[in-house]
C-alpha cells in the first residue's frame, strides 16, 4: 500500500493488489496516507499456498481490471 501510494504522489499511476481478505483494510489504509481513491484490485484468498501456475492464472484472471483501474 505504502508503495502505491508513493507512485501516485509522485505521479506514477499504480494499482494496489492484494487479496480479497484484505478489502476492508485496504480502504482505511488509503484513507489514512491520504489517498482514499488509491486504485485497488483483490484476487481471491488463499494466495500463500498458490503454485506458480495458479498464481499465473490468478494474474491472467485480474489483468484486464488492473489496465481498466490504470484508465482511471
């Protein structure tokens, strides 16, 4: 998050990602650095056990919201 963040302020568009567990905590996060509107994208969670395979499907799965969120 820290690091979205700081792309944004310094004018480098970035989308957070993380897994979906992590909605609620994601927005406060934002809202506390000061960036409530930081772009956010969730995959599904478990992702710790996840093979490499999985996590490439994960990935393929998402793409397209994290070039729809970079529009934004």
């Amino acid at each position: 998050m820290h690091d979205s963040v700081w792309f944004e302020v310094n004018r480098k568009p970035a989308v957070m990602i993380a897994s979906d567990v992590f909605v609620d905590a994601a927005e406060k996060q934002a809202t506390a650095l000061g960036l409530p509107e930081l772009r956010r994208v969730f995959v599904p969670h478990p992702i710790q056990d996840a093979t490499d395979d999985e996590m490439r499907a994960r990935a393929d799965a998402i793409v397209e919201q994290v070039i729809d969120a970079l529009k934004k």
